[in-house]
C-alpha cells in the first residue's frame, strides 16, 4: 500500500477477448511464458543479500521505476533475478519476497520480529491517529484484542439484517437504466453508509455522502504521494489547505457522532462498534481514551468503506467486460434467492458468486502493496539470514497474478475459486494480507461484497459504456481505475 502500481495495460473496451477473459488484460500469454521460462536467477552475491540487480550509486531510480509501473517492474525483477530480491535504496536494505511459501515464512513464522516500515506508519497515522491500523507490540496486542470480537464471524452474520436494508435504501435511489452509470462513486457512497450503520447506526444525507467522498479522494492521494517522501511538512503550511479542509469534514464526522453518543442515557446506545468502544472507555478511561475511541472509529471508517467500494468496482468492471459469466451469477442468484433478500443463510449457498468476487480481488486487490515491514532482528528467510533493519516489500498483486499458480493469470475465470486447488500453495491468495495482522473486517467485507453483488444482479445487468476505454489501474492508498469507472445499466 506504499507505492503507485500500474499493472499491465489495458486493451480498448471494444476488444472482444474469449468468453473468461477480463478484457483489461490481453498480455496474459506473455505473463505465463516469461514465469515459466525464466532463467535461472544469477548465484548469490557474497554477504546475506539475496540476488538482485545492481544499484548504482542510491538506487533511488528504482522508487522512480516502481512509482511509474510497479506491476511491469516488480515482473521483470522477479523474471530476472528470483522470488527474493534485493535491492539497495540508500539509506536502505530492501528484499523483495514473491512467493507464496516465502511470504507465509515471513509474516507467520518470523512475525514476532517485525514492524511495519516507519514512513507509511507516520503517513497512514496523520490520518488514523494512534489506531489499531498503526500501533506494534504490547498496545497493538492489546487493541487488537479488544476489538477482535466485533468483527468475529459470529457477530459479523448478526448484522447482515441492517447491511440488507442499508444497502436496499442506497440501491433504490440507482435508477432502472441509464447509459452510463458514476458506478464507481455510488458503490463508495453505498458502502460509506454501510459502514456508517455498523459504526455509529447512523446514516447521511446524499450531499453529505458526496462530500464524505470526496475527502476521502483527497486524503487518500494526497497520502499516497506522501509516502514517497523522507517527511512532510506540516500540515498547516499554506498550500496544504485541500488536506486540512477535507481531514476536517473526516474529523468531523465522527466527532459529531461521538457527541451525540455522550449526549445520549448509556442504556439506550445501539449495539455498533461506537457502543462497543464507549463500554471500553468508561471500563478502562486511561487505556481507551475517547481520543483512542474517535482514533478506531475513524479507521472503522475509511478502511471499513474503501476497500470494500475498491473491490466491487472491480467486480462490476469484470462483469460488464464478461456478460456470459455475469448471467451465470445471475441465474445462481435467482435460484438461491427466488427474488427474496440474501439473509445470512444464503451467503453459503451463492459460491460462485462468492468465487467471482474472490477472483476479481485476486486481480485488482484493493492493496496491492502491503504496507512494508522492518526486521527488528535478525530473520531467517528461504535458507538466509537476513539483518535486523532489513525491509521487506510484498507486492500482493504479483503473487496473486503468477502463472505458476494462476494460468492465464489476467484472465478472469470465478471457477479457480469453486474446487480446492493442491498445486496452488497457500498465500497465493492474499487480498486481505496473512499472519496476526492480517485484516481485522475481512469477514464483514466479504459478506458485505457478497451481499451488494446479490442486490446488484436481481436489479441490473451491467455492461461498458460504448466507446468508453477501459479503466486504467492507479493506486491512491487502493487500487482504483484512473479515472472514475462508468458502466451502462440495463434491466435484470
């Protein structure tokens, strides 16, 4: 989630590539052929540095290659020199890990020996605040704890009553055709008041929505620069009056929420994460300030809305690009809900659907980058030791687009997902991350995506607005189309 990604290029919108084809994709033959017949990476140079291409005298070009075409990049490193690669980034140490096996290696079994990388830290904090997203060791542990039954599947399945009806109210405002559709700004709006129900039971008004948005776009890009910088000046400086006005209207929100929480008896609060994090102020003030409470509500927020609204993005470019699969998941919507609401019951029994939004998120994860982690002592990686302040990249998007794993990789294809694959290893898949830090929400994300994909396919089929090119992938924080995605809605 720290640097910009351009994965391979598009073709235009009007290509008609073979039925399981997601048309963004067209170089999938090259992929597969160069992963499978690379040459063997160059012997190890001497020290514990895996192999890796030389540096010159900083190796800053690399920031300058990867922040230009991390997908094309972070390719023709491994294609050349392995799934461990080093690269040297003054004042930095830098392994690349881009295998499956290697990657579980690292965040399971050696996690007690790492933290995340610092300048993404400070950058995500400046918005976060002292949240679970951003803190290590014992405070981490303890946060992380306390909020872990909120999110268990358990209590996840207890809301998709209220996620059912929010998502309704959204849906009823889209209108029953239109030629070319803000899909990508109404899934976003649509999944801010979902989170805004499980957060605070509350919901905005459609301008208020908008303008929610429209912070979170500047916050988000404005932050996504920021991590290619040593420091950033501070936020009161003149020219950075766009990020304080929208980190206000962010602020804001869940100031006023908390407020009005305060303001009301104890024992009429709802049963949301809000209510949750108050009992834990009022049993531990000093640990659970209410600063430390607006910090795990705001991340709640933005994390809780905008991978989800990144994620079926993606699936709804997939499907327009893919009409035939899109009937299908259509019809096995039909037939498990005979025109009813999804209630918790049906989420099992919609797999493909479930396997089609696992694929999409196996091609456009909405964090592509993980947040980079430091070695705070000495790790042992794929038969090397590697020294404490090594720092590690794991670029998801590349392991989930390998063609060891995933034939045709840029081919969009649900039906990898519906059998247990033994050649595939674990780790292949990992959109929500792994290890003890691995994603706090991925069950209410994934019954959320489940969920709107259902409501979406008994109302619409969606299709590319003629002419239109196809969407451009660029990282602000998640992986979004470059420009804001628009699809043609016609009558299910």
């Amino acid at each position: 989630m720290n640097a910009d990604t351009t994965p391979l290029p598009p073709c235009p919108a009007a290509a008609q590539p073979p039925r399981g084809t997601c048309p963004v994709h067209t170089t999938d033959t090259t992929t597969a052929t160069t992963a499978t017949t690379a040459k063997a990476p160059p012997a190890a140079r001497p020290g514990p540095w895996p192999p890796g291409p030389p540096s010159g005298p900083t190796g800053w070009s690399w920031l300058w290659r990867m922040r230009r075409d991390m997908a094309g990049t972070l390719e023709g490193l491994q294609r050349d020199w392995g799934d461990l690669v080093h690269l040297r980034i003054v004042p930095e140490q830098v392994v690349l890990v881009m295998h499956p096996g290697l990657v579980r290696e690292l965040l399971v079994q050696q996690h007690d020996r790492l933290i995340r990388a610092e300048r993404p830290v400070e950058v995500f904090a400046g918005l976060h605040g002292q949240s679970v997203l951003v803190r290590e060791g014992a405070d981490w542990h303890a946060q992380r704890l306390a909020l872990q039954p909120a999110f268990a599947p358990k209590a996840v399945k207890s809301l998709v009553p209220g996620l059912v009806a929010t998502v309704r109210g959204q849906l009823q405002d889209w209108p029953t055709q239109h030629a070319r559709w803000p899909v990508e700004q109404r899934l976003t709006q649509l999944t801010m008041a979902v989170i805004l129900q499980a957060v605070f039971s509350s919901r905005l008004e459609p301008a208020a929505l908008e303008a929610a948005e429209q912070a979170v776009q500047t916050v988000s890009r404005i932050a996504q620069g920021e991590f290619f910088w040593p420091a950033s000046w501070p936020d009161a400086m003149p020219w950075k009056a766009r990020k304080r006005h929208a980190m206000a209207v962010l602020r804001g929100l869940v100031e006023n929420h908390l407020q009005d929480r305060l303001a009301q008896p104890e024992d009429s609060w709802p049963d949301d994460l809000l209510s949750r994090l108050m009992a834990l102020h009022r049993a531990e003030p000093g640990r659970w300030t209410l600063r430390a409470v607006a910090d795990e509500c705001t991340t709640a927020f933005l994390a809780g809305h905008e991978t989800v609204a990144a994620s079926l993005t993606w699936w709804c470019w997939c499907l327009a690009a893919d009409p035939q699969e899109q009937d299908r998941l259509a019809r096995e919507v039909a037939q498990a809900l005979a025109g009813a609401d999804p209630g918790p019951q049906h989420l099992s029994a919609l797999p493909r659907l479930r396997a089609s939004l696992q694929e999409s998120q196996r091609l456009y994860p909405a964090a592509p980058m993980l947040i980079n982690r430091r070695a705070t002592a000495p790790v042992t990686l794929g038969g090397r030791t590697l020294p404490a302040r090594t720092l590690f990249m794991i670029p998801v998007q590349q392991l989930q687009r390998d063609a060891r794993w995933y034939p045709q990789p840029g081919h969009f294809r649900p039906e990898r997902f519906l059998q247990p694959d033994e050649q595939r290893p674990r780790g292949a898949w990992m959109p929500f991350g792994a290890g003890p830090r691995v994603c706090l929400g991925q069950h209410l994300a994934q019954d959320e995506m489940t969920v709107v994909a259902a409501l979406l396919l008994q109302r619409w089929r969606l299709a590319p607005v003629p002419g239109a090119a196809a969407p451009q992938p660029e990282m602000a924080v998640t992986l979004r189309p470059r420009t804001p995605l628009h699809l043609s809605l016609q009558p299910a």
